[in-house]
C-alpha cells in the first residue's frame, strides 16, 4: 500500500517546447507598476479582491522595469513623459510586452494637443490595446487575455532569428 498504488498509472505527458515555454510566460507575467492618469486607478481595481489578477500568475506589479515583462501604459503620455517612457520599456528584459490601455495611452483620447503624445505606439511598440475613457477593470482582464493568446502563437525558431537580426 505504498503510495504508487494511490497514485495509480500517471502516463506520460508530452508537448512540444513551444508550449511549455508559452505556457510558463503566459502564467508568470510581471505587470511594471506604471500608471500616468485616471486609468491607473481602474488598473488598481483590477488588482483588488474583486477581480483579482492572481488568477492570471499576475500577483505582483513590480515597481522595477528590470523585473518586469508587461508595461501597462494606463492614461495619457506627456512629451515631456515619453524619454522616460521609452527609458523603461528599454530597461525591461526580454520578452516583453506592452498593453496601452484606454483611448488616452491608444490615441491621446479628448486631447487632442502639441504637448500629447498622439498614441504610445509613437514611441513603443504595442501589442494589445484596450478601449474606453477610463476602461473597466473587465476590459484589462480581457485585454490580458488577449495578450495571453497572442503569445500562445510565439515560436522558438521566431525568436532565434530575431535575436541573430538584432546583434548582426
């Protein structure tokens, strides 16, 4: 009665590389704890007990960018903001990904001015964007979501070239 015979016949599990790799990152992102303006504060309310992002492995924003893989732009970029913007994404380590979340971060929202970037992807790549002036909590969830199954899709041999591109 030993504890094989509990367990009973496990099997065996196989996957390819790409999965288990995907898998791992979707489970454990590091959201950077970065918030410009009044989405910041729905960004907040997605952490707390309500919606509780540790569903998602994503129990705690870092406050250092070389901690974390996920920026969430939340609220509007100043140019003045912007070299600093940049500066933390630089200083993220690799891979990383960015969310810019509401129409301030996507595309300056109401203001419309010189002192505005007019859309974070200006000056950062972005791979998810999330709509509403301030989104809910329930769109940052489904915007993760959709970070999630985009990186489902990343391949090792994708990864591989890119790197050879970039020291090249």
């Amino acid at each position: 009665m030993g504890v094989t015979s509990k367990l009973g016949n496990l099997g065996v599990v196989t996957t390819s590389l790409d999965v288990a790799i995907n898998w791992a990152r979707t489970g454990a992102m590091w959201p950077l704890l970065f918030g410009l303006a009044c989405c910041a504060i729905e960004m907040m309310a997605t952490q707390a007990s309500d919606y509780d992002m540790s569903r998602f492995g994503m129990e705690l924003n870092r406050a250092s960018p070389r901690q974390a893989d996920l920026m969430i732009v939340a609220g509007r970029v100043s140019r003045k903001m912007a070299p600093v913007v940049r500066q933390l994404y630089d200083q993220m380590s690799d891979p990383k990904w960015v969310i810019a979340m509401g129409d301030c971060a996507s595309t300056s929202g109401v203001y419309n001015n010189y002192a505005l970037v007019q859309g974070v992807d200006e000056i950062i790549p972005v791979d998810v964007y999330i709509v509403g002036c301030p989104p809910r909590p329930e769109q940052l969830i489904h915007g993760v979501l959709t970070l999630h199954e985009k990186i489902k899709q990343d391949r090792i041999s994708d990864w591989a070239t890119s790197s050879e591109m970039l020291k090249a």
